[in-house]
C-alpha cells in the first residue's frame, strides 16, 4: 500500500492509489515521481510543503 503526503499548509492529501485527475497524473504515481514542478491541486505549494503521512 502505497504512503499518502499532506498538504501542510491546506491539508489536502495525495493518495497515489487515486493520483490527480485535474493534474494529469494518473493512479499509482507514487508521490516521489510526480513531476519537480507538481502544485498542490488546492492550495498551489509546491511538494516541498508535503508530508507523508
């Protein structure tokens, strides 16, 4: 099972079963092969911002 990363600054959370629809990135991208320049979808931040929870 893959880790899922929060948003620290809008809490949103990316689930890699479930990818980003909106972003282009299809399910099972792990968190670390989404693209250098990926955004969080609700808030903007970049991955730098993210946290595995």
């Amino acid at each position: 099972m893959s880790k899922k990363w929060q948003c620290t600054v809008c809490n949103y959370i990316y689930d890699p079963a479930e990818g980003d629809p909106v972003g282009g990135i299809e399910p099972g991208t792990s968190f670390n092969d989404l693209p250098d320049d990926w955004a969080c979808p609700e808030c903007g931040v970049g991955k730098e911002l993210f946290e595995e929870i």
